[in-house]
C-alpha cells in the first residue's frame, strides 16, 4: 500500500495519510502526490469537496526526520521547504473547494500546520495538537505563524507557538481549532455526513463562497460586496440555481450538477 492514497468517491476526494507506524509523518515523496492530489481535485468535476486524515489514530507527526537528515546545507534546506512543503501549502491556498481535515490523534509540528491550512478541522476525542517546533529549536515551517492568529487571536497564537505545548481535545475545541469533536468510534461516520453534506450542495455557489470569504481577509467591505454582485450574476445563471428554486416550490429534495 502506499504512504499516500489519493481515491475519489461520491464526490469527496480523500487524501490519506497512510505511514501509521510512523503516526503518519511524511516524507518528502509523500509531499509531491500530496501537493499533485490537491491540485487535481481542484479542476476534477467529480471532485467536490477534499478531506485529509490519517491512518491508524494518527493524523500527521509532522515530518520524517529520518527522510530529510540528508539535506544539511543552508540552500538545500531552503529549497526542500519553497519546492516540496510549501507546495502543499499553497495548493490548499489554491483549493476553492471545501477542504476538510479529519484529526484522530497527533497534529504536530508540521502535522498541525496542514491541518490549519483545511477550512474546516473535525477530532475525534484523542486527538492532540501541537506547534512543537520551538521544542527543537525551530520557528513554525509551514504557515503555523500566519494561519494558527487567524484562528484563535495572536495572543492565544504566540502562547501555543512560543511553548510547543499540546493542545488537548476539549480545548481545542473550545479556542476554535476544530469545529466539533467525536468519539473515535463515531468519528467515522461524523466526517462522512459532513463531506456528504457538502457534496451533495450547489458546487458552483459552494465555491463562491469560499472564494469571497477568502478575498474578503484581503479587500475592503465595498470592494467584497462588489465581487459579491459579480459572483451571485453567476450562481444564478447556473442550471443548479434554476434547480434549487424548482425543488423548493415542488418540496423536494434537490440534485445539483454543478452546471
């Protein structure tokens, strides 16, 4: 089996972290079909929303120290985090579909960072966060410092990245880290309604949206309700919007294709 399986079902694409006797730490070639299988689902029709987990209780330890102990100068170092793991990163950027991370277990170090970059985090109760860089002496190496302020305020931010210290489950839910928690043995079965959920949505308006709470981070009130005004002439020339407004006067359920 492989260290990464990509598969496609139902509309959700699943990116799994499979190296569960190294709770899924990954390595540099895990990083290329990462970066590759988030850049596909994004222009995949069959594609409609992206979840991230991992195998065996864990979801991501962060890097493979082992994979990476060759890459020893300054150059080398800066190359294999611009060329390799920020790719990832910013293929997630790229996504403008829901992205979901799915946490049972560890998400550390660089673990973490890539659960941060997914737009929304579900835990199973056993799951542990962790910004563990400054533990061996390093800064965050792939958007910790930038995403983790965003999500629970910069004092909250520093305090987690300046002392390493594992973030439990409850309290993780209780800053805002993850949207809810379950049991490991429900836990399943809470991400696969959710993704469900989402994919059975409108795609084109789905993506909008994501699209303009993004940009709003970046523009001015009036400027997003201009891109607003933009997006919605769209959405509503859809077939899909022509679909939701014929089942909600007919009360049935409706089929969206993203068309």
């Amino acid at each position: 089996m492989s260290d990464l399986e990509y598969t496609v079902a139902d509309g959700v694409g699943t990116i799994l972290l499979n190296r569960p006797h190294r709770k899924n730490a990954f390595t540099l070639d895990m990083l290329d079909r990462w970066a590759e299988a988030l850049r596909s689902a994004r222009t995949d029709p069959d594609v409609r929303v992206v979840l991230v987990t991992g195998a065996g209780g864990a979801f991501c330890s962060g890097v493979d120290l082992d994979d990476f102990a060759e890459i020893t100068t300054t150059l080398g170092r800066q190359q294999v985090l611009q060329d390799r793991v920020h790719r990832v990163a910013a293929a997630a950027l790229d996504l403008d579909k829901p992205l979901i991370a799915a946490v049972d277990g560890v998400a550390v170090g660089a673990g973490m960072d890539m659960a941060l970059a997914c737009d929304l985090r579900l835990a199973s109760t056993r799951a542990r966060f962790s910004e563990g860089y400054v533990r061996v002496g390093l800064i965050p190496g792939d958007g910790g410092a930038h995403l983790l302020p965003r999500i629970v305020g910069q004092a909250r931010a520093l305090e987690l990245l300046w002392t390493g210290r594992f973030v439990e489950a409850d309290e993780a839910l209780s800053l805002g880290l993850v949207l809810s928690l379950h049991s490991p043995a429900d836990f399943p079965a809470a991400v696969g309604d959710l993704c469900r959920r989402l994919a059975a949505g409108p795609p084109v308006a789905i993506r909008a949206i994501k699209r303009l709470v993004r940009n709003g981070e970046r523009v001015d009130f009036l400027t997003s309700l201009s891109m607003v005004a933009a997006e919605q002439a769209v959405v509503q020339s859809t077939a899909d919007s022509a679909e939701a407004v014929a089942a909600f006067r007919e009360k049935r359920k409706p089929v969206f294709t993203g068309r």
